[in-house]
C-alpha cells in the first residue's frame, strides 16, 4: 500500500519518456507512490525504457484501448489511496509537482486535483492563449455549493494531469460511455455528487500539441456536441463565460495582426480560434445537422 499511484498510459512514448520519468521518480514526495504503466502496442523502445524504472507494466491490444475504459483498468493495479493520472507527453515541470496535487486531498471533502499545464517552447500562438486562459496562476477551488461565477471553468478539467481521490474513482469512474473527453465526464460526476475539485497552479507540467485548423475545428465540433450531451452547455453561467473568452482571444489576435513582428503568427491564431468557435457552435446544434456532415466534423468519429 502506497499513498499515491501514479498512472501512464502508454504507446510510443519513447522520446517523451526519456523527460518525463526521470522527472517523475526524482519528486521531493513525503509520502510513498508506485507507477503503472499501461501500454496498447508500443513499438519504439518505449517498453525498454519503461523497464529501467521500477514501473509496474501492463500490455493492451491498441484495438482495445479507449480513453475512459483503459483509465479505468489502470486504476484496479493502484494501491495509492490517491490516483494521479499523467499523460505519456505531460513533463513534470518542478520536483514538487506530485506534492502539489496530492496535498490538497488534506481536506476531506477534495475529491479530485488538477495541476497546470505550461505549452511548449515550440508551441503556436494558439495553444499558448489556449492554455493561458484557462489555466493561470490562481489557485481556485470548486466547491459545488458554491460556483462563484466561474462558468464554464467550473467543470473544467483535465485528466493530463490530475489526481482523484480512490474512493470517488470507485464509486463512479470515467465514463465509459463517452468515446473521447472522459475527464469532462468524470468531472462533471465529481462535482454533481457534491465534492470539491482543485485547481493547483503549482503541480505544473509542460504539455502542449500541434493542431492544423482543420484539426481544431473539428476537436471543437465534438467538444461542443459533449457539453450538449452532459448538459453543461445549459450550466449557469458556461455560454456567457465561453462567448466572452472566444472574442477576448480573437481580439487579441486582431491587436496582433497590427504589428509587422507578429503578423504572421497572429494571422494564423486568428484563422484557427475563429475556426474552434464555428466548430464549437456547430458542435453544440448538431441535432440540426445531417448525419454525412457530423461525421465529417468529427474529430474522433463520434457519430459512426
């Protein structure tokens, strides 16, 4: 028995892996933690790596990976009262980021923690605004009882590098309904049964992807198909808070287009976030769409 368990999903991770396991297994931790690995055919080495640390591995077929279920079965080898899921490219930024999220569970009523996550150095202009806007350097705390005007911030999210309580994950995992955005899912279920989740801006990983525009508009449809289908989309104060922020960033991008130096990066931000607000808007009135153009938006084949 341990006091945390920390969960890898794993598949060609190799060149990430040589970052993020020294820095995982150098953490100025108090307490104890293991690691599980779950790999879904890994070709590239990452398996050898994987054996150089002590990291408990267990192999998938790729066919049979999917994003809550396979969370969930890493989750039955743990034997940390706390369950701290890390994504394969998610690179501990500090040694005191595993300190960072599992102290909050000190109050009994934190059912699950989020750290932050830092974009690339190679990052767009996109993804950095993406990232500062929602995950800052203010600690907050959401409380169900509570929601304090943060809208669409109150069920946000991100399993890339959380932690959730063992008993809150036992008696309601990620649901396994939901192909793509688990953590959404689980989330929502956390707070709607009455516990708390923490944002901790100080267990800080780097964790950033590269997205076409075409890729964004259509990881947007399908967020906003899944708001819809959680009923979040209809929560106090989400579309407000989304609608304010999407023209923030735009107008900020347009502020950029005014400047030779940032031009060109500020041109294409301002093609992409305007190509996740029509993706989203789509996404979230897809009931009047046709079934051949949802499918042909969707990023992760949510209507087959």
């Amino acid at each position: 028995m341990v006091d945390a368990s920390i969960l890898l999903l794993t598949k060609n991770a190799g060149s990430d892996l040589k970052q993020l396991l020294p820095a995982v297994f150098s953490q100025n931790f108090p307490g104890t933690f293991d690691v599980i690995a779950v790999d879904s055919g890994s070709t590239d080495g990452t398996l050898e790596l994987l054996s150089r640390f002590p990291v408990l591995v267990k192999q998938i077929s790729p066919v049979e990976f999917h994003h809550a279920r396979t969370r969930n079965y890493a989750a039955t080898f743990a034997t940390g009262q706390i369950l701290v899921f890390l994504s394969q490219d998610a690179i501990p930024a500090t040694n005191n980021w595993l300190h960072g999220l599992v102290s909050n569970f000190d109050d009994p009523q934190v059912g699950a923690v989020y750290g932050r996550q830092f974009p690339r150095p190679e990052s767009s202009l996109e993804r950095q605004d993406a990232l500062d806007a929602v995950y800052g350097d203010k600690k907050l705390v959401k409380d169900p009882s509570a929601r304090d005007g943060m809208g669409y911030r109150f069920y946000h999210f991100s399993d890339a590098n959380a932690a959730i309580r063992r008993l809150v994950w036992q008696a309601k995992g990620f649901p396994e309904d939901l192909k793509v955005f688990e953590d959404l899912g689980i989330a929502k279920s956390i707070l709607d049964r009455g516990w708390k989740i923490v944002y901790e801006p100080s267990a800080a990983v780097f964790h950033s992807h590269t997205h076409s525009t075409l890729g964004l508009f259509k990881r947007y449809f399908d967020i906003g198909y899944t708001l819809r289908q959680l009923k979040i989309w209809e929560a106090p104060g989400t579309r407000d808070s989304m609608l304010q922020d999407a023209w923030r960033l735009l107008r900020s991008k347009v502020r950029g287009l005014a400047h030779n130096g940032t031009r060109r990066a500020a041109s294409r931000a301002f093609q992409q976030d305007l190509a996740k607000s029509v993706g989203l808007f789509l996404g979230i009135n897809e009931n009047r769409l046709p079934l051949v153009l949802k499918r042909r938006f969707s990023a992760f084949d949510l209507f087959e």
